[in-house]
C-alpha cells in the first residue's frame, strides 16, 4: 500500500537536476518514514522540503496533504490536494490505498 505513496514515480513534466531530485527524494522517503513512526509534525517538514526542491510533484503534494489531514488543517490539505488535481477532468486517476492510509 505505502508503496505505491512511496515510488512517486509519475513526474510533473518539470525536470529537476539530479541533485535537487536526489535532495527531494530523500526528504520524501524521510517523510514517510516518519508518518509511518506517527510522527506527524516531522513528517510534514519532510514533504514540505521535498516540495521546496521540486515542486509540483504529485506524490509530495498527495502525501503532505494527507499528513496535514490527520494534522486536522484540513484547509491546507485541501489547497495540496487541489494543486495535485490535474488540469484536464479525463486525466483524473484515484491515489491507490490513500483514504486506507489515512484511516491509520
């Protein structure tokens, strides 16, 4: 399940260089170690650094608004989750086991 939040492999069609890339995905795979941990406040430092180096990415984005969710700032979740939406209605997919992993 977390996998699939974990690979972040769709891009934004963006291209970061390689050491902010590396950077981002460090804080990312950070991020989810610590939600994982139930560390929240840490976790959502995580993705927001990982945002900062390349912004856009839907699974940063995904992941931080979910985190803010069960923070209980759903406002900030929302704008995330919206920014993640893509711009075309037909282009829309679900984010395989996200609601699974809020419940947690």
């Amino acid at each position: 399940m977390m996998a699939a939040l974990r690979a972040g492999a769709r891009d934004t069609g963006e291209q970061a260089d390689g050491w902010h890339f590396q950077q981002a995905r460090d804080f990312f795979l950070r991020g989810v170690g610590a939600f994982e941990a139930g560390r929240l406040e840490q976790a959502e430092r995580h993705f927001a650094a990982a945002l900062s180096l390349v912004p856009g990415r839907p699974s940063t984005l995904t992941n931080l608004g979910a985190v803010r969710l069960k923070l209980g700032r759903t406002e900030d979740a929302l704008a995330l989750l919206e920014e993640e939406r893509p711009v075309r209605e037909d282009q829309r997919v679900p984010i395989p086991g996200l609601f699974v992993w809020l419940e947690r």
